[in-house]
C-alpha cells in the first residue's frame, strides 16, 4: 500500500512540474557600429540654372533707309571691329551730298556779294554821299549769308554722315547672328528687327539668381564689410554645360543686381568666363557651381539617419549602452556625409547603421572595432 501512494506522489510531483509555463530566453543586444561625432571644415555645392550672355551684345540696324545692295558676311562668321557687313544703296545719300555742296557754295558766293556791297558803300558813307543806313543793312545781308554758309556747311556735314550710313560696319569684334534682311531688301532705321547681332564672345558673362535665404547665406561665408569687399574674396566658381560636362575655364563673381525681383523674390548675379576658343556662345544654358565653405561643421553619415515626417533622425548611444532618437538639422551635404547644424554635438556617439530596426530606448552591444573610430572629416 505504501508503494502504491508513493508512486502516486511521484506521479502528482511530475505532472505539477510538467504543466508550469517555459519562459523563453531573452535575445540578446544586437551588436551595432557607433562612431564619435566629430566638427570640421568642409565644402558643399549647390548649382543654380544660368544663362550666358556675350560680353558685348550690339544689334546692328541701320541708320538710313534704302536697299540693301551687299551684304559682306555669312550668318555665324568672325568678324572684326571696323570690317564692313553691309552696304545699303548709296545713290540718293551722294545725290543728297553734291546738293548740299553746292548749296555750301552758292552761299559763300552770296557772303562775297554781301561783302562786296560793303566795301562798296564804306568809302560813300565816309564822304557823306550816301547815309549810313544803306551800310547797315549790307552789314545785316552780309550775317545773313555767313549764316546761310554755317547752315550749309551743317547740310553738307548731315550729308556725309548719311552717306557714310549706308556702309554698316561692325562696332566690335564678334559673331555674327541670323541675317533677317538679304541682299535685295529694304531697310529701315523703323525696321522692329535688327539686321542681325553681333556678339563679342571672347569673355562670356554668365547670370544666376539666388533667393533671399540662399543669398544671406551666401554673404555669411565670405569676409567683408561691403559686397565689393566681399566680391574679393569669392572663390573661383564652375559652369556645367547643358550635358553636365564643366566648362575648362573658371570664371569670377564680379557683380551683383542692386535689387531683388519683386516677383521671383531672387537677386541676380554675374560671373565672367574666359572663352578665348569661342566655345560658348550667347544663348547658352548651364548651371553655376558655387562652392559654400561650412566651419565647425558636425559630420553625420547619411546611412546613420532615419526619415520619419519630414525629419532626419539619429540614434545617439546614452547609458547603459541605450539609444536615443535625436532629430537633427541639416546644411548640406558633401558626398555621403550630412553636414548638421543642430541635435548632435561634438563628442556624442551615434549608430552608424541598422537604424532603421531600432527603436527609442533599445539596448544594443556598441562594436568594439568603432569605439575609438572618429567619423572621418576633412580639415
């Protein structure tokens, strides 16, 4: 009987034993890269759409009408300052000329009629044989006509510098655009469209806006006191071509628009280019590459952000080896790295990457190999 009840125990001992709950084992601390936040210099580029202009862009019109009887170049040739690119009929300007000339003429003959009227009636007046009213009014005849001559004299001078219109030359060396008028046509200083444009393009000026902020920005990062001043000291920027090539050349800053647009809310800028090659031309497009030096930056790899509602967040590592979620506030960026303003500071260490599975108050095994690891900025 004593060995039935005990087996019973045993029995009733095992099933109790059986029937508690297993508690399973807690996973252990996923083991992350953290490196230490650190500050240094560092550059980003921001790239603004530009379009490029010839340093001298002169619409060639005419100044007199008539035909035009020749035209001396092609649409796209060099030409240079002096060389002639028109040639408008000239017969009515020179029949204009000798009319005038003679005119000039008739009018110096009548100054030395005047002018022997007086010396005729100077001795007569003198002797008392005629009055002095008669030499007065050959003086007043004799004014007249020296007038008349300095009248003529301006005709014939209108008259050459018409002439001289009908041969159009180019005001500067440059490019010829887009004949509008050929050979054959009538022109007219009313004309709405020029014969053509003439670009000087061995410097090309490129223009760029900025908005206010980006502009504010901009004058914050070079020494100053006044934006001449401040001109001197910019670096030297990039234009990238319509393909993303960067043009051979870099070109200067050298001015600044007095005003921003009032509708666009931006202020324009100039930077010059060298173009002795003749490569750009007026009518371009590309975009201006400026270069924004950024002191003191703290530098956040963007694989150790998380994007959540519109902002970029890091894991900060905080006591007993627990993460903090911290918003931060980005400049800019340089290659794979954000530069942040705000939410780190110097000597934090933040996960570099897996962050997309932690969570706020997470405990994880930091990675001895990072401990001593400084994020690597350039100085």
């Amino acid at each position: 009987m004593k060995r039935i009840i005990l087996g019973l125990l045993a029995i009733t001992v095992l099933y109790s034993c059986s029937s508690k709950p297993q508690t399973a084992a807690a996973p252990p601390a996923p083991s992350l890269p953290v490196a230490t936040i650190v500050t240094g210099t560092d550059t980003t580029y921001q790239e603004y759409p530009a379009s490029i202009e010839g340093a001298v862009n002169v619409e060639i019109r005419p100044q007199v009408s008539g035909a035009l009887d020749k035209v001396f170049v092609d649409e796209g040739a060099f030409v240079k300052a002096g060389e002639p690119i028109f040639k408008i009929n000239d017969l009515p300007y020179r029949a204009a000329l000798n009319n005038a000339v003679a005119n000039q003429h008739a009018m110096e003959a009548a100054v030395a009629n005047a002018q022997l009227e007086i010396d005729k009636l100077t001795p007569l007046v003198q002797n008392k044989v005629v009055s002095d009213y008669q030499l007065k009014t050959a003086k007043a005849a004799y004014d007249v006509a020296k007038a008349n001559v300095g009248q003529a004299k301006a005709n014939v001078s209108t008259a050459q510098i018409n002439l001289g219109y009908t041969l159009i030359k180019a005001p500067v060396s440059g490019y010829i655009g887009r004949l509008i008028k050929k050979q054959g046509s009538l022109v007219a200083p009313t004309d709405v469209n020029a014969l053509t444009l003439l670009s000087d393009v061995h410097n090309v000026h490129v223009y760029f806006s900025l908005g206010e902020k980006d502009f504010v920005t901009f004058k914050e990062q070079y020494p100053g006191t006044t934006l001449n001043d401040k001109l001197k000291n910019l670096p030297p920027v990039t234009l990238l071509l319509a393909d993303e090539t960067e043009f051979g050349n870099h070109g200067s800053i050298d001015m600044i628009d007095g005003q921003f647009d009032k509708t666009t809310g931006a202020i324009t800028l100039r930077a010059s280019f060298p173009n002795a090659q003749g490569l750009l031309r007026s009518g371009n497009t590309g975009k201006v590459k400026l270069s924004l030096v950024h002191k003191d930056a703290l530098i956040v790899p963007e694989s150790a952000t998380v994007d959540m509602q519109d902002k970029v967040f890091v894991f900060a590592l905080a006591d007993s080896n627990k993460v903090k979620k911290q918003a931060i506030t980005i400049v800019g960026k340089t290659g794979d790295n954000y530069l942040v303003k705000d939410g780190v500071k110097p000597g934090d260490q933040i996960v570099l990457s897996g962050v997309d599975k932690l969570q706020e108050g997470m405990v994880i095994q930091p990675q001895k190999s990072s401990d001593k690891t400084a994020l690597v900025v350039k100085k």
